[in-house]
C-alpha cells in the first residue's frame, strides 16, 4: 500500500505551477523513505493565503501574523492513529501559505517550487517529532535532514537556477 498525500487549494492569491502537487508527493515520499518510516501514511496538505494562515498562527501559536507553513501532527512518540479507510497512519497536517512562499523564492533567488519543496520537507520532518524551536543541536539535524532530502529530490542549495 501506498503513501496517501491530500493536496487542497484554498487559496487564490498564487496560481499553482504545474508539477507542483507531484513534486509535494514525491517531497513527503522521501522524507518517510530517508526516515525508514514504517507502513503507509496520510499527510494532508493545504495551500492558504496570507490572511488565512495568519489567523491560524494567531489561533495554535499565539502569534498573529502570517508565516509560511505550520504543521499540526497527529502522532506522538512514533504513534499514530489508523484510517480505517484506507490503513494509513495519519501524520497530520501541512499548511503551506502560497503568498508567503512567493515572497521567500523571490528573496531567496529560487523557483517556487524549490520554496515549496523545502517548506513540504520542513513540515514531514515536524510531523515525524522533529523540532528546531529551541535550536542547538536538534535544529541542526533537521537541517541536515532537510538539506538530504532536497538533495535527494534535485533541489539541493548549491544548484543555481536560471529562469
């Protein structure tokens, strides 16, 4: 059985380039494959606005201003619930504000599928357990483990792109 990744647009401020919803799935396929992540897995992925994810970053975090993802994971320590459905472990959910990964592949000099990619990258790992709140160390890891994967995927840094 198959990974399940539930992509939802609920925005209309950034036109989704095309391959964009494959490159997510094939992001959230090699962070479980780097992770040996056992058995099938849900993760579901929503593209917002702004405003939107401004008022969800005010709501579970207290911070009332947009940024550009926010991952809300269903499991903990390793352990997930099953959709009966269709035997998947739900991870949990991405939220990915489309305005906000515009202006960073802008500032940052790279396509927005890069952007989004790291974003997609940087959530799965949060959904597994990982965290980088409190730097040191743990942010360290995750950084390499999203730089890995990246480079698995095509998209390391050190790849310069012409548009």
């Amino acid at each position: 059985m198959s990974n399940k990744v539930l992509i939802t647009d609920s925005q209309k401020a950034v036109k989704i380039p095309s391959g964009l919803r494959i490159l997510i799935r094939r992001a959230c396929n090699a962070v479980l494959e780097h992770e040996h992540f056992e058995g099938p897995a849900e993760i579901s992925v929503t593209f917002v606005d702004n405003a939107a994810i401004a008022e969800l970053n005010n709501q579970y975090r207290n911070k009332p201003m947009p940024t550009d993802v926010l991952s809300f994971p269903l499991g903990e320590n390793g352990k997930y619930d099953i959709d009966a459905n269709n035997g998947c472990k739900m991870l949990g959910d991405i939220v990915i504000s489309m305005e906000r990964a515009m202006e960073q592949a802008t500032l940052y000099g790279h396509p927005l599928q890069r952007e989004v990619a790291f974003l997609t990258v940087h959530s799965m790992l949060h959904l597994l357990g990982y965290d980088h709140e409190n730097g040191g160390l743990e942010a360290v890891r995750m950084r390499e483990k999203e730089e890995s994967v990246l480079a698995q995927l095509g998209l390391s840094r050190t790849v310069s792109y012409t548009e």
